[in-house]
C-alpha cells in the first residue's frame, strides 16, 4: 500500500480534503462551468484515500459524498422549506438526511474498493474509475435513481464533449476519474525516478483529451436543410400561485396572450403544466387554442391528464405532455419524482408536513415504450422535467427521433444553481444524441440546443419572454445511441474481475 502523504497523517485534515474534493466537483458544472477540477478532485480524494485501510474507505467515500451533494444537491431545501410549506427546522433536516443518503452511494463504492483491491495499491489505482462508475450507475438507478451531479456533464463545454456521443456521459466520467487517477500514478513514478515510466502512463492519458476536439468535429447524424420554426413561451409564473384555483384564469390568459402573435409558428411550446387543470376539465381552453392556430401550426403543452388507465385498471392522474393542431399524440411521464409528483409509503407520510402533501404529487408514472409526438411530419419524442436526467433512458427513447424535445417548471428551485445544471444536463443528452432539442420552461431558461449541445437561442431565467429560433431535423443514431452505457459498464466489470484481489484458499 501506498504511504500516506505527511500532509494527510491527521485525520481531521483528511476529512476536511475529502469533503472539499467532492465540493470541488460541484464546480465543474454549470454556472462554473470550472471541468478542470474534476481531475484534480479525483487526485485528491485518492492522496487521501489510497493509503486508508480497507475498513476506512466506507467513510472516506461519504465524506466525499457529502461534499459533492452538500454542495451540488441542496436546492432541494428550496422547495421543501419555500414552497412545501415546512418549517425551516424540519427543512434542513430532511435536506441532511437527502445529502447524508446520497453519500452513501460513493461510501458503498469506495467500501466495495477496498473489499475488491485490498492493500495493493497499484490494485486500488487502477480500479478506482471502474468503481466510481459502477457508484454514478448504482445511484441513478436504484429506486428510481437521481442521475445528476455526473463528472462527464460538465464537458459540455469540456475538451472531452467530442467523445460524448461515442461514450456518453458516463464513458467521459470514467475517462475524467481514469485522468485523476493518471494525475497521481505519474507522480507517484516521477518520486521514485521512474521517468519513463512515468512519461508512458501521461501520454496514455492525455490521448482522449487530444482526439476528443477532432471528433467534435464529426457529424454522426445527418441533419436537414429544412427548417422547422419554434416559438417557446417562458410565462415566469410565480411558484406560490402556480396551483392556486384563484388565478388560473390569469395564467391561461397569459399564455394566450404570449402566443397571440405566434399562432402560425410550425411549433408552439408551452412549459410543464402550463395548463395546470387536467385534460377532461380544460375543454374550452383546448378548443380556443384549436380555432386560433395555423392550418400548418402544432401547440405542444404541459397538461395533467386524468382518466380511466388500462396500465392500472382504474381511473389514474399522469403528469403528461399533448400535441394540439396539425400535430399528435400524448405522452406520460415515466421518472417520477420523488415526494414531489409521487410519495412513497403514502399512507403513512400523508399528511405530516406540508412536504408530503405538495400539489399534483398522486401521479402514476406512464408505460413503457411510448411514442413520439408528430408536428407536421416530424417525429418529435418529448421528455419531462427530471426525465432528461437519464441518459440510457433518453439514448433508447429517441432512436427513432426527428427532434428532442423537453419542458420543465424549475420555479420549484428559486434561483438555486439546481435549474442551471438541470439545463447543461439536457445540453449532454442532445450532444450524446446528435439532436436538436427544444426546452421550455416556467421561469428559465428556455432555450434551443444544436446537436453540439450548444445553445443556439435562450431566454434568462425570472424573465416573461417568447424565444423564436429554427431548430432542425436529425436521421441516423451516434454509436451512443446504439448501445447505450453497456460497453462502459462491461470494461468497468471486466477491470474488475481481472485486476481485483483474488483470494487463494490454503487447502
């Protein structure tokens, strides 16, 4: 096993150095947009780590834990304190246990590590990526996941973006966390006048951040020449009246009157709930949206759905999405939030705080294997808020996608840093898509996103505005989309197996 570093000897100070390595990678992400940290992160939490014994590193990959979502996740106090209607004390509890649950997933992980790589430290080196992998698939999987904070986002504006729609996001995070690990074995060598040996482990390393930039520059997926024109509206309606009966008609007017000079646009979007009354209720809405737009014109929306569903068997509420015009189709949210469009053990959480009891939170998630809404011709397949969040999700539900497409109401977290990395992560599932991607939003931002993942058109957040812009049609899939995170997660595996400590019995 490696020495540990003198620096690192007391343990508060290791402490402290794991928990500011995980903060460390909240900025890399937007508005900081900083992704040379990430590395650095990666190298830090290993000069504290790789020394520990075995039985430590559980909670050397919490603290590290807790330092990422401590500082990357808390926007969620926001909408329990502000909006949930809690008491602050109550607030800041449920926002600890959230981050001190979070952290259990890279505490698992490292556990894991040491089980796997016991005291052999070049062992350790060399299986950490694969375990901070199989730790970022884990936690965006398990109960629904929360696939969020992931180290390869933040190279939407990285060196790295090229490979993203070979790889994807969780390729590029492996790549990031393989650098870091890089960063110190070089090091490591360069002590021990191990030059060559050395300079042989920096120039593998430094190959994916050199070919990256060139392969940003490949057109996986052929784009049309043909335009499709889009006007978004961004009504910035409060969070506090947002569900309130009293002021529906002032919302629905709003919109309305926001769209009045945009009825012949080819694609209209309306953000998350915009019409915040369900479909069998807002019959004359729909109908005077009908009457004024163009014969070529489609009006998408946000619009709670309510009826009789074959999936349950029984007459259900869906958090859903509905093309009117010279478009069709429905679709239902699938990835349900937590607490926030659904409760979990609902029958004894009801009712103890206003948290539990937050508006439109009864939805049913949607079936499988939707599809897509159609806008004159063009296959559009729509996601919802949190939905844009998975990305093998995303990748196997837009195959056969023309356009992306999500909406989003992000007033649930004021002006947090939680709607910014909520955008860059819908820019990484368009650059891992090779797509154009259309978001709405309430209050921010509202934009239209190339097949580079860069923004070509945006409305700022708490603004009332309607952005216009082209967006335009994408065939074919990127080798991301024809296998998803598999090939990432097999070499992840397969390090495992064959580098991994193997035991030997005596007899």
């Amino acid at each position: 096993m490696a020495p540990a570093h003198p620096f690192f000897s007391n343990r508060w100070f290791s402490a402290a150095t794991l928990v500011v390595a995980g903060a460390l990678q909240t900025l890399t992400f937007s508005p900081f947009h900083a992704w040379w940290l990430g590395p650095v992160s990666i190298l830090l939490i290993l000069l504290v780590s790789l020394p520990l014994p075995a039985k430590k590193l559980f909670s050397a990959g919490w603290l590290t834990g807790v330092g990422l979502f401590g500082s990357g996740a808390t926007w969620v106090y926001i909408s329990i304190s502000e909006f949930g209607n809690t008491p602050v004390a109550i607030s800041v509890l449920l926002t600890v246990i959230f981050v001190a649950g979070l952290a259990l997933f890279p505490a698992l992980a490292f556990w894991f590590w040491g089980k796997l790589a016991k005291v052999s430290a070049w062992r350790r080196l060399v299986l950490f990526p694969a375990i901070w992998i199989l730790g970022d698939w884990l936690r965006g999987w398990l109960l629904t996941g929360f696939p969020w904070l992931y180290l390869g986002t933040a190279h939407t504006d990285g060196p790295l973006a090229g490979l993203a729609p070979v790889v994807g996001v969780h390729g590029l995070t492996l790549w990031i966390a393989a650098s870091g690990a890089a960063l110190f074995a070089t090091g490591w060598l360069i002590l021990r006048q191990r030059h060559a040996s050395a300079g042989v482990v920096a120039v593998v390393a430094l190959i994916p951040w050199l070919a990256a930039p060139a392969l940003n520059r490949v057109e996986w997926t052929e784009i049309s020449a043909e335009p499709t024109s889009v006007a978004a509206m961004q009504g910035n309606i409060p969070q506090q009246i947002k569900w309130d009966p009293d002021f529906l008609k002032e919302q629905i007017v709003t919109y309305l009157g926001m769209t009045n000079p945009y009825w012949d646009t080819d694609l209209i979007l309306w953000p998350e709930t915009a019409i915040p009354i369900p479909q069998d209720e807002a019959g004359k809405i729909i109908e005077h949206i009908e009457d004024n737009l163009g014969d070529e014109s489609t009006l998408i929306t946000g619009i709670p759905w309510h009826g009789y569903s074959e999936q349950t068997g029984d007459f259900t509420w869906h958090n859903s999405i509905t093309a009117f015009g010279n478009g069709e189709g429905i679709y239902h949210k699938q990835k349900l939030v937590p607490f926030g469009e659904y409760v979990p053990l609902e029958d004894v959480l009801r009712g103890l705080i206003g948290f539990f009891d937050l508006p439109m939170s009864s939805f049913t998630p949607g079936p499988e294997n939707q599809g897509s809404l159609e806008v004159d011709g063009a296959s559009v397949m729509p996601f919802i808020c949190y939905e844009v969040a998975y990305p093998d999700f995303l990748a196997r539900n837009s195959v056969s996608a023309d356009l992306l497409l999500t909406i989003s109401n992000d007033g649930w977290f004021g002006d947090s840093v939680g709607p910014l990395q909520h955008l860059q992560i819908a820019r990484m599932r368009a650059l891992e898509t090779g797509r154009y991607m259309i978001r709405g939003t309430n209050n921010g931002v509202t934009a239209i996103i190339n097949h580079k993942g860069q923004m070509t058109a945006r409305i700022p957040q708490f603004e009332r505005g309607v952005l216009t812009g082209e967006v335009f049609r994408a065939s074919g899939s990127t080798p991301y989309m024809s296998t998803a995170s598999w090939p990432v997660l097999t070499l992840a595996l397969i390090l495992i197996v064959f580098v991994r400590e193997r035991v030997i019995p005596k007899n």
